[in-house]
C-alpha cells in the first residue's frame, strides 16, 4: 500500500488541524484517502470520530479543548461557543 507523506511527517497533520481535531475534508487536502479515514476512526484504530465529519487525531478521550474545537469545526466558519 503507497502512503502519502503525512503517514510519516507528523506536521502536515498537526499543522491543519486544530488542538489535534481536524474533519475529514482537511485530511483529504492533507492527501489521506477516504479508505485510511474509515479504517483508522473505525473500532480499534488510531484516530477517533468526535462528530459527524470531524476527527481527532487519537484515540483517547478529548480534551475539553479538542471538544471545544471539534463543535467549533462541526459548526463552521460562523460558529462560536457561549458560556
């Protein structure tokens, strides 16, 4: 299986993405194919789905951070959090 360079260079990854959270759109602009997302989120993997189309780049429990950012993501561009 050919891997793209964010297999192995960490700061491509780390670099899009926010406290470790990322959606899938900007893992596909990273070069990661739909077939290693659905593996990698799926049971037992690396990567953890937080909400639909968004992902957090572990597979423990987030941070109130990366929860945080993961709403902020799932919300989009206008989106903000309130106390």
């Amino acid at each position: 299986m050919r891997r793209g360079q964010w297999a192995t260079r960490r700061d491509i990854l780390d670099g899009a993405s926010l406290h470790g959270v990322i959606t899938r759109t900007a893992l596909r602009q990273c070069g990661v194919a739909d077939g290693s997302i659905t593996l990698r989120t799926g049971d037992g993997g690396k990567w953890r789905r937080l909400l639909p189309g968004i992902v957090l780049l572990h597979n423990g429990s987030p941070s109130l951070k990366q929860q945080q950012a993961a709403a902020l993501l799932y919300g989009g561009e206008s989106s903000m959090l309130t106390g």
